[in-house]
C-alpha cells in the first residue's frame, strides 16, 4: 500500500496512521507516515509500519502501547534499527476525553452502513488518532485484524483485496467527496440507539464488561462490521437492566443467523442459561430458541444446563414437539426420554389431555399412571390399557377407574386386584356411578367376593347390597369360619334405603335356610324383624317377595299367609338344627315378635326341650332387660 495520502496532502509534524491487514499473512500493519522535507526530493515521506501477528493484536485492549513504539527515521542510515523485533506493552487504559457526538457520528455510520468506506472530517490529528485507535481496539479480535484505517487521506487510500473502512479528510466539499465514490460521510443524523454501549464504552463508563462480552462473543461470529449492531443489542437485552430481556436477545442473535449457521456460540449458551433460570415461565419464542440451542450448547455447558427439567416444560408447552424429539434424538430428545421417567405424574397427565394418543407409549414406561383417578378422567383414554396392569397394583388401579366412574374391563382386572385393595376401593369409591357395574363382576369371582366381604374394610352397606343385588344367595362360599356376609354386615353399620334393607334382608333369609353358610344363625338374627315386617306390611316388589318365600316352608292349613310362613320355617330351623340357642332368644328385638316365636317352639314336644336350653341361656347373660322373656319362656315349657 502506498504511504502517500494523496496529492496536495500535507501531514502535520506528528504524521498520521494507517491500518490494514494483510490476511494471506495472517498480520496486521499499523503504521504512522511523517513528512520528510529534509529529503532532497519533494513530497517524500518516512513510514514506520509496525507488522502484528494476529494472536497479538486479540491481546490488546489499548493502542496506547502500539502508538508509543513508532520512532521517526532520522534518515537513510538508520534503516537497519527498523528490522527488529520489538516488545510493546499491554495497556488496559481505553477512555478518550472526547465529545461524544463526533464518536456518535462515526460508530453511526460504521455500524448501520457496514458495507461503504466512512468518511469523516480531520481535527486535532491526536484527537483523530485517539478516536480511531480507540474504536479499532473496541472491537473484538476478529473484526479488529480486518478493519482498515486511516487519519489522513487526500484520496481513497483503499487497495485492491484491502479496503480501509474509515478515513479522515481534510475537508468535506462535493469535488474532495469526488475522489471517494463508494463512501458515505458520518453524520449525527438517525443515530441508532443500540449502538450507546459502544459511546459508553470508548469514554471508559462500562469498565471492561461490554469489551470482554465483544471480545467473547465476537469469536466465531461472522459479518465483520454488520455484526455490531447485533451484537450490541445482545449486550443491551442481557446486561442493560435487572433481569436480561431475553425476547430481545433472541431476536438480536437471529439477526446474526444471516451470517451461518450457530454463530455465537457462547453468547447462545448465555441465553439458554439464563432462560433455564426460569424455563417454566418464559415466553414461547425464548423456549424455541432454548430447545433448537441445546444441541449446540449442552456438550460444551452439560454440567451447567438442567436438561431434563428444559425437557419437562417442554412437555408441558408441547407434547408433539417432545415426542418427536424423542424420536430424533440429541440433547433434548435424550433428556425427554428420561423426563418420562422422572417427571411428576400430575405433569404427565396435564400433557396427555390434549395428546391422549401419547398414552400407550407413556403408561408403558410409567404404570402408575394407571393408579391414578385423573389419567382415567382425560377423554378418549383407552379403558384397555388397564389390562397391562400389574397384579400387585390391580387393586389400586380399580380404585383409580371408579373414581373416574369408567368401568370397561371389570373382570380382567378383579381376577387379578388383592382382596383387602378391592374392599377399600368399594369403600372409598361407593358413590361411583360404575360401582354396580364391578360389583357384578366381582360376583363372577366368588372365592374373591368372600374375601372382600370378609376384609372388614367395608363400612358402607350400600356397598355390600348392592354386592347382593349382583349375587345369588348361595354364591359366596363359606367352608370354614364366620360366613362372609355376616362379617360384612357387623362392619357396614351406615344406613341404606327401606328397600334396600328389605332387599338385604330377604337375600341373607334365603342364604341362611340354604345349606352354604356356616352361620346360618347369625344370618337369620340380621334378617328376621326387616323382612317379617316387610312381608306383614306387603312392601316387598314381586321378584324380592319371591326371593323371600323362595325356601320358606309349606306351612301347615292354619298358616297360609307369608308371616306365619316365616316363622314357622324360622323355629323349625333352630329347633331340628339345633343352632345357637342364645341367639333364638335374642332373634329380635320386638318383645312381640319374640312372643310369637316362643309360642311357635311351644307347639312341639322337641320344640319346649329346645326352649329350655334357651332359658338357661339368656338367664347366664345376667341381661335384666331379658327377664320378661325368661319368665315368659317358663310359662311356655311347664
């Protein structure tokens, strides 16, 4: 490049300084050119150019040290002392004592028109050179070794393969402008506010952080000067207020994306840290950019970056994105994968109510989900997918579907849920609507129903009739121990409606005078008064009345009528079985009732010897409210 700055330009006693790059070398060449009058032949010139290695220039914050090295020539003979290397100190020392409208002007047209060579009018040449060295040294390290500079140009000093982007003339007039054709003057006019970090910046008011953000930033990104703008705007929406504006962020480093693909890499890791700070609450375009990022970033920041909890707001703003990068792959995909497996079953459940079609995949890694009454509630979960269930939790999931009033595989699921897990889910659940609907299937297991029934964990009686309503008396085996029914009816002490009871209590007559159950007693005790007052008053429907009479005897010519049917059969059961004694005499509470019964057992010879052992009976209780009916008996038996 020519030393000269064109003709008719003189230099001032201090020279001015030229910057350009000499990439094929990988250097940079700062120089500073002085008149040389004392030369015999006109207009020459002494240039010290100063050749930089790149790795060095990038160590520089300050062209203070640069600027002190150049030395001018005294003449031809000490050419010689200029061929040696030569040590320049770092300095960190970058604010200028300068108006800030021409810095202003300058950056302006730097920045918003990157493509054109800026002009801009000469002053004091060391307030030049300051400025100038202090805009070079403000940028980061790969845009520094390409910017071209200079404070004095008479002409464009710009050469093929080497553009000077900013130069300094002496007057701004239509026929020196001539000689620029491709340039553009700067101006305070339009100035672009996001540019202010770069003023606050060259007057030493941001310390070194905006520098060091440029410095890191800027390394792998692309656009030489068009990235600035950009750049800055990042610097501004992450470190200008309190809380980064990470919306804004987004959008500058998308304004970078003209450049290639994943530039700034490490300002793109920033954002995805800062936006995992609060991932559940960012807006959605700051979650895209997190997600379409982490491939990028995670390697280099695994540690630092919560994957999976990126992966479980994910699930919850898109289940379809989250399953398909679950098909892809990559960070993310890896992460939701393993979110299915640790994420908050409630979490699960509000992502499946828009994607039920996700369910069969998710209960398979997460079978609990089946346990739980709101995975069952969502519309068009698949009743069938129960049938995975696992012995073990069977019970459980049972509860889950009456909870949700759903009730489509009841007998796959009975077969398989533990008995005592069964009882409390009746229990809990009896207000289900689909409760009658798995109390018919548990009829169809009656070994099951038995042990239900004999769980104890059944306090609801309208739970255990409608158990009845779905069983044939006999049904319910009783090979040892207290009959199943009368365990559940000592346990299921709430009440239930007239027919209900009448139901109940014709159901357990007709099991009690079958030959199945073991307390066949106990059975008629629960049942005597509730149905012999149902049949006296006729409250009965047909097909209960039926049920009633189904194995009541024939009755002898003077007891025709369902009444006196039941209590004969009633006597005749305790007196040829020979059952409990103790409970004959406390069958019911209606002293009347109990009269009757008495007189019944007085007709027969077997009947008044059976009695005698019910006096001696109740006489052993010591109950003073049964001494009218010991005394009765004793009128009976004389």
């Amino acid at each position: 490049m020519s030393d000269l700055s064109g003709p008719g330009v003189k230099p001032e006693d201090s020279g001015y300084l030229t910057g350009y790059p000499l990439e094929t070398l990988g250097k940079y060449v700062l120089a500073r050119t002085w008149a040389a009058p004392e030369m015999s032949r006109p207009g020459c010139v002494w240039t010290h150019s100063l050749i930089i290695d790149n790795a060095d220039l990038a160590a520089f914050s300050s062209a203070e040290g640069l600027l002190s090295a150049f030395c001018r020539p005294t003449g031809l003979s000490s050419k010689s002392t200029y061929a040696n290397t030569i040590d320049v100190p770092v300095t960190r020392t970058h604010s200028v004592a300068l108006p800030d409208h021409r810095a202003q002007s300058i950056v302006n047209a730097l920045y918003t028109i990157p493509d054109q060579i800026v002009l801009t009018e000469t002053e004091a040449a060391d307030d030049d050179e300051l400025l100038v060295s202090s805009i070079w040294m403000q940028q980061w390290p790969r845009l520094r070794r390409t910017f071209g500079f200079c404070t004095l140009s008479g002409i464009d000093r710009s050469s093929k393969g080497v553009k000077l982007d900013l130069q300094f003339v002496r007057t701004m007039d239509r026929q020196n402008l001539a000689k620029f054709p491709d340039a553009v003057t700067a101006t305070g006019k339009n100035f672009n506010v996001a540019l202010k970090p770069l003023l606050a910046d060259i007057a030493g008011k941001k310390g070194y952080q905006f520098r060091e953000f440029l410095k890191r930033a800027g390394g792998d990104v692309d656009g030489g000067r068009r990235a600035m703008l950009p750049l800055c705007r990042l610097y501004s929406s992450l470190f200008g207020n309190a809380d980064p504006d990470l919306r804004s962020a987004v959008d500058a480093l998308d304004a970078l994306a003209i450049f290639g693909n994943h530039q700034a890499r490490l300002v793109r890791a920033l954002i995805v840290r800062s936006a995992t700070e609060n991932i559940e609450d960012v807006e959605n375009e700051v979650f895209d950019f997190v997600v379409d990022s982490l491939d990028l970033v995670a390697q280099a920041n695994e540690k630092m970056l919560p994957i999976e909890r990126i992966a479980q707001a994910l699930w919850l703003r898109s289940p379809k994105r989250f399953m398909k990068e679950i098909q892809i792959g990559g960070a993310i995909g890896l992460a939701s994968q393993q979110a299915l497996e640790t994420m908050e079953a409630s979490k699960l459940i509000v992502g499946l109510r828009e994607n039920v079609k996700f369910a069969e995949y998710i209960v398979e890694l997460r079978p609990e989900l089946l346990e739980r009454p709101d995975f069952w509630e969502i519309s068009g979960v698949d009743e069938t997918l129960a049938i995975g269930a696992k012995p073990d939790s069977a019970g459980r999931v049972v509860a889950a579907l009456l909870a949700a009033d759903r009730a489509g595989i009841t007998v796959q699921l009975i077969g398989r849920a533990n008995s005592d897990e069964l009882a409390s889910a009746f229990e809990e659940h009896s207000n289900s609507s689909a409760l009658s609907t798995w109390l018919a299937a548990l009829a169809s297991f009656p070994n099951k129903a038995a042990e239900v029934l004999a769980s104890g964990r059944i306090c609801n009686k309208a739970v255990v009739v409608g158990l009845a309503r779905a069983s044939e008396p006999d049904s319910v085996p009783n090979e040892f121990g207290e009959d199943p029914w009368v365990i559940a009816s000592r346990y299921s002490g709430t009440s239930v409606s007239q027919p209900d009871e009448d139901y109940f209590s014709a159901f357990l007559m007709s099991r009690a005078l079958g030959d199945r159950s073991l307390s066949q007693a106990n059975l008629i005790q629960i049942s005597y008064t509730t149905l012999y007052r149902a049949l006296q008053f006729s409250r009965l429907p047909w097909e209960v009345e039926r049920l009633a009479k189904w194995r009541l005897d024939s009755g002898s010519w003077f007891s025709w009528d369902s009444c006196s049917r039941l209590r004969e059969t009633v006597v005749k059961r305790f007196v040829k079985n020979d059952l409990d004694p103790e409970i004959f005499g406390k069958l019911t509470d209606d002293e009347n009732l109990a009269r009757a019964l008495i007189n019944e057992a007085a007709e027969t010879g077997s009947g008044r010897r059976y009695l005698r052992e019910v006096r001696k009976r109740l006489k052993s209780t010591h109950d003073g409210k049964l001494n009218s009916r010991v005394d009765y008996i004793a009128s009976k038996i004389k």
